[in-house]
C-alpha cells in the first residue's frame, strides 16, 4: 500500500537570478506550480549586458503574460549595417521589415528595465519565494525530488530546501553544473572585446554623433560594434560601444579609464553624456554535453555560452525556460511521464550549437585584425559574393512528427507564425485568441477533419482553429489580417499544422490523408509519453 505523498517546499527551486531565471520562475508561476528561487548576491544587478530580444521571445513574453513588460521596455531594431574601414557599406539587414512573428525581426532592450519589471512582478507573486544572499552549495536528488541545501552569506548558517525538480539558471561557472559533473564542448572562439555602455544627453541621437544607429565597422585597425542600448526607465537612451582587444593590447589596460576614453574619443565625448559602465568580456562559445541529469536541469549560461554577434545569448536563455516550462507542467500534473523531460536536451542543445556556430561565423568575418583578410573580405561583399550564414535553426529532435524509420518529417521543428489577426469582430495578437500552453491544429480554409481526425483532437484535447482571408473569414474563423498564415502554409506547402505549446511544429500537412497521418503520429507519441487522453477541448477565447 502507497504511503502518502511527499511534500516538498517547492515544486521547482531555481539556483539564480538572472533574466532568465526571473522568465522561468514566472513562467512557471503561471502554470501554478511553487518555486524558490535563491540567489546568493543581495540585489538585482543595476547594469546592462543583453540588448536584444528576436521576435520569437518577444511573442513568448507576450504569451507568458509579460506583454505590458515586453512592451515599455523594447523597442524595434534600426537596420543592422555592416562597413569597411572605408565607411563603405558591406551589408545591410532591414530588421524591422518583419518577422513570421508579426512584428520587428529583432527588438532592443534596455536589460536591467526588463529584469526590474519582472523583479516587480515576482516580489507580487504568493507563488514565488525570492531568496538573496543564500548560496547553494549542495544538493542531492532521489526518485522522489531534490534537495538543496543553501547557505545564508551573512551569518554562514545553512539549511535544506527540497522540490520536485531542480534548475540551474546560475551562469557560466555554474555551481550546479560543476555539481553535476558536466562537461562541456569548446566549439573553438575566443575573443576579448571590451563592452561600453554610454548613457546620451536628453535628446541627442545617433544621427547627431554621426555614427550608424546599429551596426559593425569592420575596421582591421579596430573592429567595432555600435547598437543602441536601450532606453532606461527615466527616458534616457543608451548607446553601446563594443571594441576588440588587439594581440599587442593587455586585458588590464583595456579596463583602465584613460583607454576608454581613448577608444570612444572617436565617437562621443564626455561632455555629451555619462559613462555607465565599461568592463571586458571573453567571448566564447561552450556547450555543455547534457542539459538533464535525472530531475535537475541547465538553462541560461549555465547550459551555453556563445559570442554575442547574433544578440542572442539571452533569448536562448529564454528559448530554455520556456521549452522546459510546458514539459514540467505536464509531468507534475501527472498528465505525462518524465520520460517527456528527456526531450530538453535533444531539442534545446542541437538548436543552441547551430545558433552558436552562425554567431561564431559572423564573428570570423568581424574580428579581422590582419588588413589583407579585411581586403579580401572586403572586396566578396561589394562584389556580391559574400558568404551566406546558415538560415536560422529549427528543432531537428524531440517530440516531432517521423515517418515509419523514426526520421523528422518537414516541416516538423519549424517555428510557427503568428502576428495580427481577427476574431469574433476583434483585431488583436494571435495568442490573444487561441491561448497558447496547449496542442493546436491550425486549418486552412476549406479543409475538413477525418472522423479519426476529430477524434484524436478530442481525446487529446487538441485546440482546433480554422484561419481564412481577412475579408472572407467568418465570426468563428481567425481573420489573417496580416496574411502570415496564408504566406506560411504556402512556402511549406501545407493546409494544416499541429502546433506545441512552445510555438514549433509538431508537423504540417498538405491533404486529409497526410494530416491523419501526422495526427496518428501524434497519438503514438503522445501515448508513449504518458500524456493522458481524454482531456477537454479548449476553444478560441
């Protein structure tokens, strides 16, 4: 006979206090499950280090519940240019020309805004139990839970806490990571480049300085990155300088005062702003061999660390929480079997490496210190014939429709679209209407559900929705005001997609006869994971 059940302080402790660790602890607060989140430093750190978030992020924000966050603290990306030590322009990326998301490709943010709002939203949270100064520094797992034991910095005392899972959101040198035993894959760059954010005078602009208001000087004297760094809660708008540590240059001397201001003199002079900080970072790129070990996981830095030429580094942090958020929700509830948490680190690592390797890739044609790379270099992009970066990852692994040899079938892994649509006479977010945190087939106009179909999405509670033209679609349809769906389906040549609660394609079909397949697929998935059928239809809100 079963004894009764264990209880445990929290449902999931997490051991920092970043970004994303705060994105986590609210995701997961939403769900309603308990997390302790303990952080052995006494505040949130005032500085900036990210500056961007991508579109898929600002959607998840959104969909977390965080919108009114997203919304006072982004705003959207200038065009991103690239020039020669000539000023002549070698690229030019039009970030805000849109995304499949709706909206801006990339949006940049001020960072310590955005963790200040969160910071806000937990310390409202009965959910949430927000721990400064208390270091881990053990921890040990059984079949049942996790606990930790956390030590108090001011007074050295310690105690244990215990949960059903553990998260390691602790940065590059990870005390869980290091705990765990886990090593990780140097996938070989190596960079100093110091990192200077410059606070402007009320009402100067970029265009005033003269500089670009996002882009690379690809200068071999310097290599130099410039990018809007924010707006700061008060209005003031920061800009970030970013300038490469030469092989003649000692990482001391690139901290000291004098060669900042020796390095910004180019560009902005005192009298026209307040320096906020200057501090010099190793870029690198590591990958650690596994992202789970039993009921304790990785995310953040703590899993990946990557060269910042792609600003994303914090959104993978978030692509993390958010992929492993769902999953845990599932298995706590007992609607699915842990076996489902196996599916974090074969989803989020390869993902994460290929994003890693396009950033170093662009960092290869950045930081080009020798004058007659740079010309070569050079001359292929004015000459049109510049290397192309890979196209951004998908999902290549994990729970993801196969055919009959267990191989992915496109557009399985895919991210899906999303942006302005209408419903019920009302225009607003797709996931304004169709809540996310479930399973759902979106339909073309037109396309009829099998009775097997129907019954799959029944026993699985599967939300179904149909999307037509703007102009013809119906109360009940979802109005595609921006026309994203139909320009989706038709570049992968489908009529029906299943899509996870994470936003990526479960799979996508052309016909009837293909959708029961991938639906089928679902089921054998669903089932070997323990996720419970039977469960109520949700419908468009």
């Amino acid at each position: 006979m079963a004894g009764p059940a264990r209880k445990f302080d929290f449902d999931v402790i997490q051991i920092g206090y970043g970004p994303v660790s705060k994105a986590s602890a609210l995701f997961l607060q939403r769900l309603g499950w308990s997390v302790g989140v303990f952080e052995r430093w006494e505040e949130v750190y005032p500085l900036p280090r990210a500056v961007c978030i991508d579109h898929e992020l600002y959607r998840v924000l959104h969909a977390a519940g965080l919108g009114n966050v997203a919304g006072r603290v982004c705003n959207d990306a200038p065009t991103y240019r690239w020039f020669n030590a000539e000023w002549k322009e070698l690229l030019a990326i039009d970030w805000a020309a849109g995304s499949i998301s709706g909206g801006s490709e990339v949006n940049f943010i001020h960072q310590p805004s955005f963790e200040w709002a969160m910071d806000a939203r937990i310390k409202a949270s009965d959910g949430i139990a927000l721990n400064f100064h208390c270091e881990a520094v053990a921890f040990h797992q059984d079949d049942d839970g996790v606990t930790v034991t956390i030590r108090d910095t001011k007074t050295g005392t310690t105690r244990d806490y215990t949960a059903r899972y553990l998260i390691g959101i602790d940065g590059a040198n990870s005390f869980v990571r290091e705990s765990l035993g886990i090593k990780r894959a140097d996938l070989g760059f190596e960079a100093d480049w110091l990192v200077i954010d410059f606070a402007l005078n009320g009402g100067l602009t970029a265009r005033d300085l003269g500089i670009p208001e996002c882009g690379q000087y690809a200068n071999p004297v310097r290599p130099t990155t410039i990018v809007p760094g924010g707006v700061e809660a008060d209005g003031r708008v920061l800009r970030r300088w970013e300038f490469m540590r030469l092989p003649h240059e000692t990482r001391e001397e690139m901290v000291e005062e004098e060669k900042v201001w020796e390095l910004l003199n180019a560009w902005i002079k005192p009298d026209q702003g307040e320096l906020i900080r200057h501090a010099l970072y190793t870029f690198r790129s590591l990958v650690a061999d596994t992202f789970q070990k039993g009921r304790v996981f990785l995310a953040g830095d703590a899993a990946h660390v990557m060269p910042p030429f792609m600003g994303q580094g914090m959104c993978a942090g978030l692509r993390d929480v958010w992929n492993l958020a769902w999953k845990l929700d599932l298995v706590m509830r007992g609607k699915a079997d842990p076996s489902l948490l196996d599916t974090y680190t074969p989803e989020r690592a390869p993902h994460v490496t290929d994003v890693i390797r396009i950033s170093m890739f662009l960092g290869s044609i950045i930081c080009m210190p020798d004058p007659e790379e740079a010309r070569k270099r050079d001359e292929m992009f004015l000459g049109g014939n510049a290397p192309k970066p890979a196209p951004f990852p998908i999902l290549t692994d994990g729970m993801l429709e196969r055919d009959g040899q267990g191989h992915v079938i496109a557009p399985a892994g895919e991210l899906s679209c999303a942006g302005a649509v209408r419903f019920g006479g009302r225009t607003g977010r797709y996931d304004d209407f169709v809540a996310p945190g479930g399973f759902t087939l979106v339909l073309e106009e037109g396309v009829a559900l099998s009775a097997s179909a129907k019954e799959t999405c029944r026993r699985f509670g599967i939300t179904v929705v149909t999307v037509a033209d703007r102009r013809s679609a119906t109360d009940d349809q979802i109005g595609d005001t921006q026309g994203q769906f139909g320009r989706f389906m038709k570049a992968h040549g489908i009529s029906a997609m299943l899509v996870r609660p994470d936003f990526y394609l479960f799979g996508g079909a052309a016909d009837s006869a293909r959708l029961d397949r991938m639906l089928a697929d679902f089921a054998r998935q669903t089932q070997a994971f323990g996720m419970n059928a039977e469960q109520r239809q949700a419908e468009p809100a």
